[in-house]
C-alpha cells in the first residue's frame, strides 16, 4: 500500500440489478431462463443485504436450506464480520440502535453510549454503507438479533438500563421504559443479578398501569413482580404486592389468594403498615376469609365485632345494593365491593335482579379480557339463577364459571361454582354428575372461607340425597360451627340450621330437628321471605301434625314470595302430602300436580321423581312437546271446563292463601259482594264446598298479578 503505484479502488455496493444476475450465477443459471418472479426476488434480496456481496452470499446459502435468516445462521455470522471489521465505535453503535430498536434515534444513541454526536453520524455511515443498516433501521431482524447476541446478557442488560434512563428523560411512554427494565431484569437473571434499581420503581407501577388500561394483565403482573424484586423500602413493596394481588384477580385467583394470604401474615406479625389494611381486608372477602377481613378493618368498626362482613350484605338490601351496581365500575380495587353488592341481591327479596345484574357485569369482565373476574361474575349468577330457581340455568353458568380457571387451578374459589354444580345436578338427578364434585379431596386451607361453607353444605346434600344422613349432619353441623366461630351466622346467607334439621329427621330425630328450626324462627333473618320460607317448611315437617297444613301453606305463601320457585314446589309438595294425612284427598292430587309442575319447569327433574315418582315417564309420553306453553289462566290439575276467569282466579288465589272476604275486596277494590259471588261461581266450577278445599295452584297462577 506504501508503492508509488498503488491506487485504491472503492467498490460499491451492488444494485438491484447486478443482485438479480448474482443470484442467478449462485444458482448456476442463465438470468434469462429465471421465471417471472425474478425481479421482485431480486427486490427482497436487495432490500435485506443493501448489495452487500457478503451479505447476499451468505443469505443465499442460507435460502438453499431454509425459507430466510436464522439465529446463528450464516447471514447473522455475516453481519457479525461486517461489525468486527469497522472497529469498536461501529459496534458500539450497532448495539444501541439493537437495543432501542426504534428510527430516528441518532441523538438517543449519543446519549446512551456517552458519544459525540459525529461519531455517532460516522458510525451509523458506515453501517448504511456496509448494507446493515437502512438509515437507523436493520435491515432484517437476523441481522438485530446477532448484534443482540454478541453483546452478551450483562452488555445488553447495562444498555437496556440505559436506554430506560435515555426514554425517561424524553419523557417517553412509561411502557416503553418499562419493556427495557424487564429485559435488562431478563439478562440479569441469567446471570443472577439484581434486576430494576429502586429509583425504577415507580416507572414500573406507573407502566403497569397504562398497560391494565389496554387489558394487558400479563405483562402488567411482569412489571409489578419486577417492581416487587426491586423494592428496598417495605412500604414500597407492600403497595407493589397490594397490587400485584388484586391485578393477579382478572386472570388467577389463585395467584391472588397466595399474594394475599403473604400480605396477611404481615398483617399478623405487625409489619403491614396500616393504611395497606383496608385493600388487604377486600382482597381477603374475594376470597371468603371474612373473619380474617373483619379482624383488619381500620377505623370505628374495628372494635366492634358484632358488624361483620356478611351482615353487611345480608342487610344492605336489593335498593342500597342496586345504587352502588348503579354508580360503580369493574375495577381491581372495587371487585370486592361490586361482588358483595351482586350477593347481597341474591339474598334480598328478588334474587332474579341479581341474575340481570351479574350478567351485565359479566359481559364487561369478558371485555376487559379478564377471565378471573368473569369467574366470580359467573358463578355469582350461578348463585343466583339457582336461588329463583332455574336450575338448568345455574348448572351452564357454574360450569362456565369453572371453565374460566387456569388449566392446573389450585386455589379455594373454584370451590363455589362446584358447589352450584353439585346442588344443581342434585336437582336434576344426576347424582352421578354430583358424586365427581362431592367426593373430591378437600385441602385443609378450604375450611377458613365462605367458598368452603358452601362447598359443605353443598356436599351434606349429596350425602342427604346418597342416603347417608349422619355424614350430611356432620357437614352441615361443620358449617354451623364455623359460621358461629367466625359471627357470620346468618341463616339468610346460609342455613346450616334447617339444613342439619333435614338431616336429623331422616335419623328419626324429629325433637332435635324441631329444636334447631326454631332456633332460626327466632333469628331475626326469620323476618325475611325466602328464610322464613324454608324455616317454617323443616318446622311443619318437624313438629306435630295437627298445623302441619296451616304451616305449610304459609311456607308456600313465603317462598312464592321469595321468588325461589324451586324451594317453593318442595314445600308444595309437603302440603300435597300433608292433606292425604288430613283427609283432603283433592286438594292434595291438584297441590301435589302443581308442585310437580313447578319443579319440571325448573328443569328439576330429581325433585318431580320425588314428588310423583311415576309423572316424569307419564308426561313425557303424553306431551311430546313438554316446551308447549300452557294458558296462563288455566290452574294446574284443574279440568278444561272448569277453567276460571282472570277475575275469578285473582279472587281465589287470594282466598286459597287465607285472606278474608273483606281483605280480598280491600286488595282488589271490589265490593264484598263481588268477591262473595266470584267464589260462589269457583266453588261450583271446582266442584268443593268452601275455600278450605281451595287448590294451592290457584295461587301459583296468578301471584304475578297480584302481588303489589
């Protein structure tokens, strides 16, 4: 180079053209003989390799074996020779424009390696000029990811820490920052290393939630989990893991449920800071641990311990519960608040407001792509649809509630939507279907929640309809000590009382059970329909028979008037059976038919065998269609020409239900002499003699109409 004659001669990259015949020399084939696609070949090969002859060999060689560029392939060694032959500024260089990964970036490249701004221009020259570069973009990600590759975990991770500080300055987008946080967090793991510094902290909590905006819980929980690695200070952390608890909600309970229980054992040990305790409280509802949320609340409430979490809901009431349904969002924070709401409309007196409201909350948990909400909201509607009655219904959704869960669930939730499960296909008579949930192993930590309550008594009904009345009385009297224990005993909410009555009298120990009903009618929950219902029904069953009829009836009046129509058709069926012992042998045929009735249309075909063990298979056979609606003024059992009137039935079904003359007329604004005549034409269209003899479906016909 030193000779006299010596003359440097710079060669240029190739053009599109001299690429085509290039490539077709490669091939060892004429250019006029490569098909149509030739030139737009020739356009790609071009656009990846820049004309760079060592470039397109090597990709060439590479498209011999494969469709493109590989890791560690020959076109990634390739642009590695490019690099190591233009010196370390320009590898420098090309790892940073790698690692931020974005055009037009040259004065962020100055700032992240600390170079002059014309070392960086000269630097990114030269990777235009070699083919590696277009502009401040790879070419083709091969050639990014082998530059990646050659930085090694600790180089890249020291200019992904710088990138993050560079964006931040620029007051770039907390996600973005964020994403070089997690992979200098990624390399440092590798080489087990600290990953984010404490002064990153609030970048990531910030990031996570611009991505929870866009329902991007994942890589939300990446950023919270990294932020939580990092933390130094413990009131940091525990924010972060607060959080990282109740985001974990929208997609893994169970991942919730440990984070929560790691907050309570803070809690516990005095290390949680105070003003954490009232989101680890709501965290601890979602997961039934209502005494352990009761012992954290802060303020006046703490020492008052007669105030628990389910008499908040028993008490709220469906108009209280439905205001705040009204005013509130489905948010991480307020997930509790709006599930207890839901429930509190399943114990209220219209349990079918909760199934509209859990439906619509539902839809927008499916639109906020959060599988774990939608469970809870799924199987709350569950709940409810199984509270009015409609068992079918209750079956589909707890099943679809179960369905949301991870492969692989290990958490205590999934217990509530299998204890619907079990009831439902205890009411359908499927046991068979009921046996693959009750006879599961039940892990211990189950029996500190609400999920495990109601998985026990879901199970003593199993044991109950299996024919095993000890083993169900030793489950429901579980649930009874627990709820005491806890001061949750509330029979609105669960029953254990009447439950374990039920159990007791299919032991023959009727004074037992008589005692525990009456125990529940001096509850004050005994006020409410639906539990004074099921209370009286067990007290009829439990006690003598000489009221056994009158209290029978009133226990049908309150469960119609729950809305529970199932519960309803039950207590039907007692009366029905109640007045065979009484004598009144056609007012039992037309009640038992009408409680039969109610319980086929609610898809209870395990209640209608026992109610009429023979009237399924009878039915089916006579109506082949049993979808076939029937007039809503024809009563149940009654025959076709003694049908009644609309005003007729309204006058009976008032009667039947034991209103005087001068009542009915008060309710219906009807003179008594009008109400007098409308029975006289009932009495002798049914052909009875007074309104003693009055069928209990009359009422069942028209308790829509007449109810105010």
């Amino acid at each position: 180079m030193r000779q006299p004659h010596f003359r440097r001669v710079r060669l240029e990259r190739l053009s599109q053209t001299e690429v085509a015949d290039a490539a077709a020399r490669f091939r060892g084939e004429p250019r006029t003989d490569v098909p149509g696609g030739d030139e737009e070949r020739a356009a790609e090969l071009h656009r990846v390799t820049g004309g760079n002859p060592l470039l397109l060999r090597a990709l060439l060689e590479e498209r011999q074996e494969q469709a493109g560029p590989a890791h560690g392939g020959p076109f990634a060694r390739a642009v590695s020779t490019c690099l190591h032959r233009s010196g370390p500024a320009v590898t420098a260089v090309a790892r940073a424009v790698a690692v931020l990964d974005e055009p037009g970036s040259a004065s962020r490249i100055a700032q992240l390696l600390e170079f002059g701004q014309s070392t960086v221009d000269r630097a990114l020259s030269a990777l235009d000029a070699c083919g590696v570069l277009d502009g401040v973009t790879f070419r083709h990600p091969a050639g990014r990811a082998a530059v990646l590759e050659a930085a090694g975990p600790g180089g890249r991770a020291e200019l992904h820490r710088r990138a993050a500080r560079v964006l931040r300055r620029a007051w770039s987008p907390a996600t973005a920052v964020a994403g070089h946080l997690l992979a200098a967090a990624a390399d440092d793991r590798r080489l087990g290393t600290l990953g984010a510094a404490s002064e990153d902290i609030d970048v990531l909590r910030d990031a996570a939630e611009d991505l929870l905006a866009g329902n991007d819980a994942h890589r939300a929980m990446r950023l919270l989990e990294l932020a939580d690695d990092s933390c130094a200070d413990e009131r940091q952390r525990q924010a972060v893991r607060i959080r990282s608890a109740q985001v974990a909600w929208r997609f893994d309970p169970a991942a919730a449920e440990r984070q929560a229980g790691t907050l309570l054992e803070a809690a516990r040990s005095g290390h949680l800071d105070e003003s954490w305790t009232q989101a680890v409280s709501e965290l601890l509802v979602m997961q039934g641990r209502v005494a352990d949320a009761d012992a954290l609340r802060p303020g006046p409430q703490a020492a008052d311990r007669d105030a628990s979490v389910v008499d908040a809901v028993v008490d709220r009431g469906a108009e209280a519960a439905e205001r705040l349904l009204e005013s509130a969002r489905l948010t991480d924070a307020g997930l509790a608040r709006t599930a207890q709401a839901v429930r509190s409309l399943i114990c209220s007196e219209h349990p079918e407001r909760a199934v509209t409201w859990s439906g619509k909350i539902l839809q927008e948990a499916h639109l906020c792509q959060a599988p774990g909400w939608a469970a809870v909201f799924s199987s709350l509607q569950a709940e409810a649809l199984l509270r009015t009655g409609d068992v079918r219904g209750a079956h589909a959704r707890a099943t679809a509630a179960l369905e949301e869960l991870p492969d692989g669930y290990g958490g205590t939730f999934a217990y509530a939507p299998a204890a619907v499960v079990i009831r439902a296909c205890l009411a359908m008579g499927r046991e068979g279907d009921a046996a693959a949930y009750a006879e599961r192993q039940v892990p211990p930590r189950l029996m500190s929640s609400l999920h495990g309550l109601g998985y026990l008594r879901a199970r003593g009904m199993y044991q109950l309809a299996a024919g095993r009345p000890q083993a169900a009385l030793v489950d429901f009297s579980e649930v009874g000590r627990l709820m005491e224990r806890w001061n949750v005993d509330r029979p609105a909410y669960l029953p254990w009382r009447t439950d374990a009555a039920e159990a007791l009298l299919r032991l023959g120990r009727a004074r037992q059970a008589e005692k525990l009903v009456l125990q529940q009618l001096a509850h004050p929950d005994a006020r409410m329909p639906w539990t004074r219902g099921v209370s009286l029904r067990l007290r009829a069953l439990a006690g003598g028979a000489q009221q056994r009829v009158a209290v029978l009836g009133q226990a049908v009046a309150e469960l119609q008037r729950s809305g529970d129509r199932l519960e309803a058709a039950r207590a039907m069926a007692d009366l029905g059976r109640a007045l065979q012992a009484d004598g009144s042998t056609a007012r039992k045929a037309s009640t038992l038919r009408a409680a039969w009735n109610q319980a086929k249309e609610c898809g209870a075909a395990g209640v209608c065998k026992e109610i009429l063990p023979d009237a399924l298979a009878q039915d089916r056979d006579r109506d082949p269609d049993p979808g076939q609606a029937r007039s809503a003024s024809e009563p149940v059992g009654t025959p076709t020409e003694a049908r009644l009137s609309a005003s007729e039935q309204r006058v009976a079904s008032l009667a039947a239900q034991g209103l005087t003359n001068r009542e009915i007329s008060a309710k219906l604004y009807l003179t008594v002499s009008t109400v007098e005549q409308h029975l006289t034409k009932v009495y002798r269209k049914l052909q009875i003699s007074c309104r003693g003899d009055l069928p209990m479906d009359l009422e069942l016909g028209s308790a829509g109409s007449v109810r105010h």
